[in-house]
C-alpha cells in the first residue's frame, strides 16, 4: 500500500482498498477522489481542471476508463511488484504515472476505490510549479507509453480493465 503521507487520504480505507486484490479481482488499486466530489472537499479548481485533462489523455492511451490517476493512494499486488520494474522510473512524483504505464503494458488488471477528498490547512499540498513540472512528466511518460507500444507486437487481449 502507498499511502502519501500529507494527511489527504483516509488511512482508514485501506481494507476497501487492498479487498479487490485480496480476492483476486486487480492487480492495482488507485483510491479515486473522482468518484466522488472532489470540489466539495476541497480540491483547487486548477488541481481539478489538470486533473481531469491528464486522466481524460490517459485513458485515451491506455483504452482504461479509470476516473484518476493522480491519486496518493494506491495498492499493488506482489506479483505485481515482482514482474515490473519499477527500479527503472524516476525518484520523483512522476514515477507513479510511469508505473501506471508499465502496468498497462504487462496487462495487469487496475480498479478504483471511491476516497474523499480532504483539502485542508494542514494537509500538505504540491504548488503550482511542481504540479506543472509532474504534468509535463506524466505527458512524456504517455508518449514512452506510445511508443513502447508501437514497438510491442500485437495483443488479442488485455486483462487490464479500468473497472474495480
């Protein structure tokens, strides 16, 4: 489990989170601000716009319908963890969106859980200028992402679903 520590998720979500890998049905689990209202708990209208911008192109790429991306908290299966290499992406806040499209690539099944939104003084929160430099990076990692699959041959089937 990936739980940012800046006081947004509710650590309490965990079981909901980690269930769906539990019982065999995902491989990854992202906790959605989406599926609820994230504007009520206090999300900037800015963070909200460049959020729905970056996860409407992603899910273009990876033919997913997942409702975020850009989500603190997450949950990975071990087998998961053991067949990608996650070694390889950066030391920074892009390296969840480069996983993202390792995950998409080996076939790995993603699903959502619903988590409110907590925007508050004492939650901490990314600025402007590094929003921007995470959204440049998560725009070159789905050009990786196209490429990389050009270069793949052919799948009749993909097991990642988008659904959760």
């Amino acid at each position: 489990v990936m739980l940012h520590p800046d006081y947004q998720y509710d650590a309490t979500r965990i079981p909901d989170l980690v269930a769906p890998i539990l019982a065999g049905e995902a491989d990854m689990m992202l906790g959605s601000r989406f599926l609820g209202d994230p504007l009520a708990g206090g999300m900037p209208r800015w963070k909200f716009a460049a959020n729905r911008f970056l996860t409407t192109l992603q899910n273009r790429s990876y033919g997913l319908g997942l409702s975020e991306y850009h989500t603190g908290f997450r949950a990975y299966s071990r087998e998961l963890l053991e067949a990608i290499d996650y070694r390889a992406n950066s030391n920074d806040f892009v390296f969840d969106q480069e996983l993202v499209g390792q995950v998409v690539r080996a076939g790995f099944r993603i699903g959502e859980v619903a988590v409110p939104t907590r925007y508050f003084a004492e939650a901490s929160s990314v600025n402007f200028r590094r929003s921007v430099v995470y959204g440049l990076g998560t725009l070159r990692t789905l050009l990786r992402h196209r490429t990389d699959r050009r270069a793949e041959p052919e799948r009749a089937d993909s097991p990642a679903t988008g659904e959760g």
